[in-house]
C-alpha cells in the first residue's frame, strides 16, 4: 500500500514541477497536437514501421519465472540470422537448468544470503551460454512427463528448499550438486552432452561455435545517477545474482544506443518495468499518458515528458523495478508522428499483434532497466562520430 501511495504523491510532485517550470523536463520535442478536426477523424492506433528487423515466433513462457530466457534467447536467434547462420530456435530451458547450477553454487557459498528464486538478467544467459553452450529447442525442451506447458512452481520450492536446508547445516558433504543435479533432471529432463541436429553430431559447446555465438560480443547498458556516468558498476537490483555489470550512461545515451542499433540491424535485449496502468499485453500498448487522459489505451496523444532526475526518483522509491524482459526488434511512429519500439514478448501470442506490442519511447525513457546489445552496433556508431 504504501509503494502506490509514495507513486501517487511523487507523480503529483512531478506534474506540479511540469507545469512551473517546463525548462525542468525538456527533452525531444513532443508531436505537435493534431488540428481538432484531424483529432476528431482518430479512432485508435495505427503505427507505420520504420525498422522491423527479423525475429522468430512468438513463445510462452507459461507458468515460470524465465522471461529472461526466452527474451535473451529470441535476441541471440536474432542475431543468428543476422550473421546468416541461419533460423534456430533455441532451447530457453538448456540455460534456465545450466543458470539454476550456477545459482545454487552462489547460494551456498553466499551462506543462504543472497536471492534465489526463477529470475535472471539478459547477462546470466549470455554468460551460461559461453560457459556451457547453446542446445535448439527440438533437442531440450524442458518438458517432461507429456507435459506441454512450462510450469516451475514445485520445482523453484524444492530447489530452495534444498537448498537451505543444505546451508543451514553449516557444513556440506561433496555430493549435494549431484543431489540437486538429480532434482532438475526430474523436473526438466537431463541435458545433452551430444546430439544430432540437421544431419550433424553437435556438443552444445560446437553447437554455439557453430551459430557464430561468442559470449565476448556483448555489453550491458543502464542510466541511473546515483553511480557516475561512463562507468560500470553492479546494478542493485535482486535478479543480479550474479553481480554483472552495466555500463552507465546518460538516458538521451541511452536512446541514442537503441535507436542507432535499430539503424544498422542490431535487436536488443530489453529488460524494464511493466507494473504501470499504461503497459498492456492484451492491447499490445505501453504508454505513458499524460494527465487527466483517459483514453490512452485506444488513441495516440500527450505522455509525460521524462528526465534522468524522474528515472532515477521512480527507481529509489521502487515503482521502477525489475519486472519483465523481452525483446525489441523494431521501431514505429503512430499517426501523430510519436515514436514507438517494437517488442516481441513472452506470453503467447496474445493481443491484436499476436505476441508483440508497440511501446512509446516516453516509456521506454522511464521504465528501462538495462539493454544488452551486440559491441559492433556500439563501435560502429562511435566511429562514424
């Protein structure tokens, strides 16, 4: 109750400071507002592309905590078929069990303190993928039993439980990996350590050489104030299990990163905030509506203009928190001339975009946690400046 009482009051704060002192939230300027009959003729959202680079299907992650699975792994099947290594589809689940080792390991030798729990970043993926290799869906799927649908409730509560009841005995024998080990071959099937795929013999190790895949090709971003700009440093948020760092840039940077990627055929790995009113999977839609609007939902107008001093406000009072990681694959600008991402999700394919939706930029600028994206996209960019 609180965390929506402290958000109502920081929101009345902002909107007062907007409308003092406009100077105070400048940043692109907005589109300018249709001419009252253009607005009368507008009865929903129509959005024109600019970039739609290629992707593959839209999944579900059901009834699990792994969206940064299938968000990193839709990135890197991208990236594949940039490097025209062709279309694969990724096995989410190969890394979701190779990330759970690694988890347990930091938990136990963390001494209990530390999180646990079915979330992960972008950055844990790409490093267990380095580590371990790259599996296609069609060899592990993480389904067993007949079962169709992911659903890792049972599984995460006995792990943990294991795993405290391990750490509370002060002092481990040297089998308990192989103990735990045994617990996600029961609930996700035993990984591979060879398999035919496409008429050849792969280890995951060879199967991610032979998708062009190297771990070394990709950086983290982030802007938030409260570290210095153009450094890393350990963002503080509970998913960072494995305390990965993220370069810290000004937000306008941060903008500026994602578009030019888009530019030259680079997706991103988007990981951000999905609690606010204006984000819906069912309406294919985030936003960030201005005042007083209540029909942001159906048709474009006024969001809120944003800055790096409300970016970082949202995150220390926590209503910007780590929710949700997808994948952004596009760019688009609706009738008014707003600027808008392409997101591919996770949760099926719901929505009139079965599966994807268009989230404005004001969203993005306030509700970005982190990017990951390819170094080529960065370097390119840097040097043609």
């Amino acid at each position: 109750m609180s965390r929506i009482w402290n958000r109502k009051a920081l929101w009345a704060t902002l909107l007062f400071a907007i409308s003092v002192s406009p100077v105070l939230f400048a940043q692109d300027e907005p589109a300018s507002p249709p001419a009252e009959e253009d607005a009368a003729k507008i009865e929903t959202y129509e959005f024109t592309p600019d970039v739609n680079l290629e992707c593959t299907g839209v999944k579900a992650q059901d009834r699990t905590g792994t969206c940064w699975s299938f968000a990193t792994a839709s990135f890197i099947e991208s990236e594949v078929l940039r490097k025209g290594k062709g279309r694969h589809e990724l096995s989410e689940m190969f890394c979701v069990r190779n990330i759970y080792k690694d988890k347990a390991l930091n938990y136990v030798l963390r001494q209990g303190k530390t999180n646990f729990g079915e979330g992960a970043l972008a950055h844990d993926f790409i490093n267990a993928a380095g580590r371990y290799g790259l599996v296609p869906d069609e060899v592990y799927s993480g389904l067993t039993d007949g079962a169709t649908a992911h659903d890792h409730g049972e599984m995460a509560a006995v792990l943990e439980g294991m795993l405290k009841a391990l750490t509370a005995r002060r002092r481990l024998g040297t089998d308990w990996d192989e103990a735990y080990a045994a617990v996600l071959d029961v609930y996700l099937g035993a990984a591979p350590e060879e398999f035919s795929y496409h008429g050849q013999t792969f280890t995951p190790q060879s199967f991610a050489e032979h998708v062009g895949f190297n771990a070394d090709d990709y950086v983290s971003f982030t802007s938030f104030s409260h570290h210095p700009f153009g450094r890393p440093f350990v963002l503080e948020i509970p998913d960072n299990f494995s305390s990965g760092l993220f370069e810290n840039v000004p937000v306008d940077r941060l903008i500026e990163i994602i578009d030019a990627a888009l530019d030259q055929g680079f997706t991103i790995a988007w990981d951000g905030d999905v609690s606010e009113p204006g984000f819906s999977g069912g309406d294919g839609l985030a936003v960030l509506p201005a005042a007083g609007r209540r029909d942001a939902m159906k048709v474009p107008g006024e969001e809120i203009p944003v800055t790096q001093e409300m970016r970082q406000a949202t995150f220390e009072e926590l209503s910007t928190t780590d929710d949700h990681l997808m994948h952004l694959v596009g760019r688009a600008r609706d009738q008014l001339g707003n600027k808008y991402y392409l997101i591919k999700n996770s949760w099926g394919e719901t929505g009139p975009y079965k599966g994807q939706l268009y989230m404005s930029e004001a969203y993005v600028r306030l509700k970005t946690i982190a990017i990951l994206v390819h170094r080529d996209a960065i370097q390119a960019r840097s040097a043609s400046e």
